[in-house]
C-alpha cells in the first residue's frame, strides 16, 4: 500500500492539457474511469485505472495542504457528484447533465477536473496528483485524513458567517457577484437541462410516430392503396429525419452548453467556498484582535501572538485569493465563450445537413405530384 501523501515536493511528469478521461467501465454496482496521461518524456502514456473513491482521496490530498500559505485562498476545482450505476431520481437530479449519455459528459467533467488541477501552480505540486495519474496502485483505499476543509465547509452553524460584513471592498463585492452568478448560473442550467430532455422526449414521440406509419402501409395491385402507402412510407422517413434532427439537437446541446453551464455552476460553487473560507478566518481574526485588546496584562503577550500568527495567515490568505479570483475569471470567461461557440458550429452544422435532408424529402414529395 501506497505510503500517506502529505508533502508538496513533486512536479508533474505528464503533460497537464492533454489528460483525458477516455471511457468508463461497469463491474457490477462500480464505475472505473480510465484515465491517460501524456509522457513529458514523450516515450509513451500512462493509462490507469480510477475508481470515484480514488478521486475524492486526490481531493481530500489537495485540501490537506495547510503547511502551504495562504491555501485557504484557492479555488479548488470541483469534483462532480458521485456517479452511480443505476442511479436514484434524486442522485440523476443533483448530477444534471453529466447524468446524461451513457457518462460520456461524466467523463469530460473529470478530464477538467484533472486539467484543471495540472494547471494549477499550488496543487500540480502535490505528491498526490502525479501518484494519482501515473501509479498503477488506487489509492482510494487509503483512509484520508479529515482537515480543515472538512470542517469549514460542513459545518453549519459556520454558516452566519457568511452575511459578515468585509474590511475589504474587493472582497464584498466579489462575495455579493458570486452569490448573484450562482444562482443565475444554477438556474440556467436546470432550465436548459429541461430543454434537452424535452427534445429527448420529441426525438422520441418523431421515432414512433414514424414507425406507425409502416402499420398504414397495405399490400395489394389497388393503385389508391399503393399511392397511399407510398406516401405513407414517405412520410415515415420525413418523420424518421426529423428524430435524427432533433437527437442530433439535443446532443449538440448537452455536449458543449449543457457541459460548459455544469462547469460554470460548480465554478461559482468553488468560488463560493473559497470566499466563505477567507471571511471565516476574517471572523477568527477579528475575535482574536477583541480578545487581545481586553486580555489581562498576564496573557496580553499571547493574545497579541496569536494575533499577530492569524494576521499574517489572513494576509497570505488575501493575496492568494486575489490571484485566483483573476485566474478564476479570466478561466471562467474562455470556458464559456469556448462552450457557446462550439455550441453554434455544431448546431450549424447539424441545421444544414437536415436542411439538405428536408429538401430530399420535399423533392421526392413533389416527384409524387
């Protein structure tokens, strides 16, 4: 078994960009992913086998960080809920999109999982991600420890922290832009989300609709009868085009804006944890100023310590957390704009082709005439 990973002392051996997450495979109840990573050597690639408890033990890794300065200022990537085989209504709502597909948006949520944590320069660093793509041990069996993340971000009655009011200007108005983009953002995604199932449902209604065509259709020499059933069988095919159209649709939809809205609302959902973070220990900080003004003159010199100990953690916090709220920005920003563009090639492309298709059906229609 793999030793406990703690220390950020290594550096990626494969090429960041190029991780994919190229196919899911079933054992019973399990999922595993097979993950490919690009040699830097350029003699090859490593292909392993990761199962979700392996990605959460990189996760819990990559939080467990706390010797790292100002950590508690990151955005971490988000990792997508828990796929299941089989899964419940309940846990189909919560992953949305990526529950569509036979897990192929599953899959590229993971890829942007990992591309994104290659990217980074704090957490490409962690002995754990380079173990995680190139050993051929999971490591999900390990036990991972419980840290600080853990406890800030569950625990509930921390959450009045969030209402506090910044000493940072900056910082308020990021917190009040994340709240309102992710709620928008949220929102969106589950109205597109109803959508493309509802095409889903249409291609579907199309496909029956066209098969019962073939029950009209009736033998005989009659030439009324062999008009109509030809017509019949022409007709079906028009219909048949137009499940095709309206799956293609669907498809475009839910692998480029569909994907990219999933992203964008866990983004904002990283954003929103690192932000609770920071005014959390904003709120420590503050405690901690009170209790040295009104410490008594025997534990004045701690008190003043401490304080000091949480100011300059709280400044390393701030400055990291700038940072990656520029990053995170700038990321955001080309994601979408890279998610709607492909969305309009690909719907383009698919509106020309059925165009062309609809204009075969027409012409052999009026070859009817």
């Amino acid at each position: 078994m793999m030793e406990e990973v703690k220390e950020v002392v290594s550096t990626l051996s494969v090429h960041g960009p190029n991780i994919k997450v190229t196919e899911v495979l079933k054992d019973g109840d399990t999922l595993t992913f097979l993950v490919v990573s690009q040699k830097l050597s350029g003699t090859g690639e490593y292909h392993v086998g990761r199962t979700y408890e392996d990605f959460e033990w990189l996760q819990q890794h990559l939080f467990s960080q706390e010797d790292e300065p100002g950590i508690q200022g990151v955005i971490f990537p988000s990792l997508p809920a828990k796929a299941q085989v089989n899964a419940s209504p309940k846990v189909m709502k919560q992953l949305g999109f990526l529950g569509l597909g036979e897990w192929l948006l599953y899959c590229k949520a993971l890829e942007s999982f990992l591309q994104q944590i290659a990217a980074h320069s704090i957490l490409s660093r962690n002995k754990a991600v380079e173990i995680f793509l190139t050993s051929s041990d999971p490591p999900g069996r390990q036990r991972v420890r419980k840290n600080i993340f853990n406890r800030l971000s569950q625990a509930v009655e921390e959450r009045r922290k969030e209402g506090h009011k910044d000493v940072d200007e900056f910082f308020q108005t990021e917190r009040h832009q994340n709240l309102v983009l992710t709620g928008c953002t949220r929102t969106a995604a589950e109205k597109f989300l109803d959508v493309v199932q509802s095409e889903q449902k249409i291609a579907v209604a199309y496909g029956h609709f066209s098969a019962s065509l073939h029950l009209c259709v009736e033998p005989g020499e009659d030439p009324d009868k062999q008009a109509f059933s030809n017509a019949c069988m022409k007709l079906s095919k028009v219909f048949d085009s137009m499940k095709k159209n309206m799956t293609s649709v669907a498809e475009n939809n839910m692998n480029t804006l569909g994907l990219g809205l999933d992203l964008e609302s866990r983004c904002q959902e990283a954003e929103k944890e690192m932000l609770f973070r920071r005014t959390c220990k904003l709120v420590e900080l503050e405690t901690a100023r009170r209790n040295a003004e009104k410490a008594k003159p025997l534990k004045k010199a701690a008190m003043e310590e401490a304080k000091k100990a949480l100011e300059t953690e709280f400044d390393h916090i701030c400055g990291v957390a700038k940072q990656e709220v520029a990053r995170f920005q700038a990321a955001r920003v080309e994601m979408l704009q890279q998610a709607l563009v492909q969305w309009c090639e690909k719907q383009l492309l698919t509106a020309k082709e059925s165009a062309d298709q609809f204009n075969q059906h027409l012409q052999a229609f009026r070859g009817m005439a």
